[in-house]
C-alpha cells in the first residue's frame, strides 16, 4: 500500500516554538519529529512504499529519513516552488501508483488505511473522518447514506465530524486536475466536487491532532508521552 504524505509545511503559527528553518512535520514531539509517529502509524497499518511531498527545506527531511524507514522504501517529490496540496500531488504523478493514500505530514489520525482504499472500488477517491469534541476550528461535512455530500465552512461550535485530511485515491483522479501553477486540493478541486462524486468515508474515533497551533503541538507531545500514546504506534528505528 503506497502512502503519500504532504510534508512541506512552512509552520508559520509555530514560529517560536520550533527551531527557525524546521519544517513543521519535524516538530519534535515526544523526543522524535511528529512525521515519525506519522509514519510509524502508517506500517502499523500496512503501508509498504512512502513518498514524501517535500519543499520548504526539503534537506531537513531528506537528511534524516533517507531512502527507507524502517525497511520501508522513500522516495521524494520537491517542489521547486509552492504549488498547494492539490498541486503536490499532482506534480507527482510519475511516482504515484494506481491506488494510494494521501495524508498530511502534520496530522496524526490512526485512519484503517486498508479500508480507505478498499473504498475506491466503487469511487474516485474516499475520505477519512475524524470525530472530534468541537468541529468549529475545522468545520464539519455533511453525510448522506455512507457518502459525504458537501464541506461546511468552519463556525458552530459542538461535537461532530470533520474531514481528516487522509484521502485514498485513484491515480485517473489526480490526472484530473486543473493544471493550475497552484492548486489546494481542499479548496479547488474538493469543494467543488464533492456534491458530484459523492465519496465514500471511513470514520476514526480515536486520538486526531493536528499540530499546527502550540496548544496542539503540546497536546500532541503529552500524548505520545503517555501510556496510550506510547502504545498506539508500532516504535521502530531507521535502517
């Protein structure tokens, strides 16, 4: 199963918290970069092949990961300029294979990977959604008949689902962007396209962080400090 992980963030609201020129999945948490316990989850959950979405400095990342993790072959796709999600990933078709999986290198979900793209046989891509205490920060989606219907636009308040940001897709899809020099996948090619495709979503009830904020990030580190943390994700070591 090839896992495709968006790991250019800039990590501008960590600014102050995190050395300057760390790219923010290499946020230390828990005495190791977050994209580690990303990818840690990711074999725990059958990925056998990685490519990293890679920019702001990319060195950072390619230095410490190499061409493998824990046996696990990388490779790497670089922007030569920011591009968006929807434009990382489609620049990096060449690497891509017929059915994949996209998350964020900033993110950490525990998605059933293998039913996520179990999903695609009837579909063009699938959605995992997270169920969280309070969708306001990240606005929720509308669910109709095991098919989300539309995005919401973040405001009320109050316990529900929301999108993960961990996506199966076909690899015809992302032959289907626009070929716009920048592109978001969340808001040029999903938000438009979700009330016609109509994907299909498998639903995590477990731990979701996103750590963009400080409040997030902390969270996150006492997390994986904690007992559960410790046990949610296969540790390894690089080879």
């Amino acid at each position: 199963m090839q896992v495709v992980v968006l790991a250019g963030g800039l990590g501008t609201r960590l600014r102050g918290v995190i050395p300057d020129g760390t790219p923010k999945p290499m946020a230390t948490v828990a005495g190791r970069p977050f994209l580690e316990w990303v990818l840690d989850d990711c074999l725990r959950a059958g990925a056998t092949d990685f490519v990293l979405l890679v920019g702001h400095r990319a060195d950072v990342i390619r230095d410490h990961f190499g061409s493998t993790y824990s046996g696990v072959p990388i490779r790497y796709a670089t922007e030569a300029a920011p591009s968006g999600t929807g434009g990382a990933v489609r620049d990096a078709l060449p690497l891509l294979e017929d059915r994949f999986v996209v998350m964020n290198g900033d993110t950490f979900v525990g998605a059933p990977l293998r039913d996520l793209v179990g999903a695609l046989d009837d579909a063009e891509f699938a959605m995992a959604l997270a169920s969280v205490p309070d969708v306001g920060r990240f606005g929720g989606v509308a669910i109709e008949h095991g098919r989300v219907t539309a995005l919401r636009e973040k405001g009320p308040s109050g316990p529900g689902m929301i999108n993960a940001g961990v996506y199966a897709m076909r690899r015809r899809f992302v032959e289907s962007f626009p070929a716009d020099s920048f592109l978001s996948f969340e808001r040029d090619v999903m938000e438009p396209r979700v009330p016609e495709l109509r994907p299909p979503f498998t639903a995590c009830f477990g731990t979701f962080f996103d750590i963009g904020v400080p409040d997030d990030l902390r969270a996150a580190d006492a997390w994986f400090r904690s007992g559960d943390g410790a046990r949610r994700v296969v540790t390894t070591t690089d080879d």
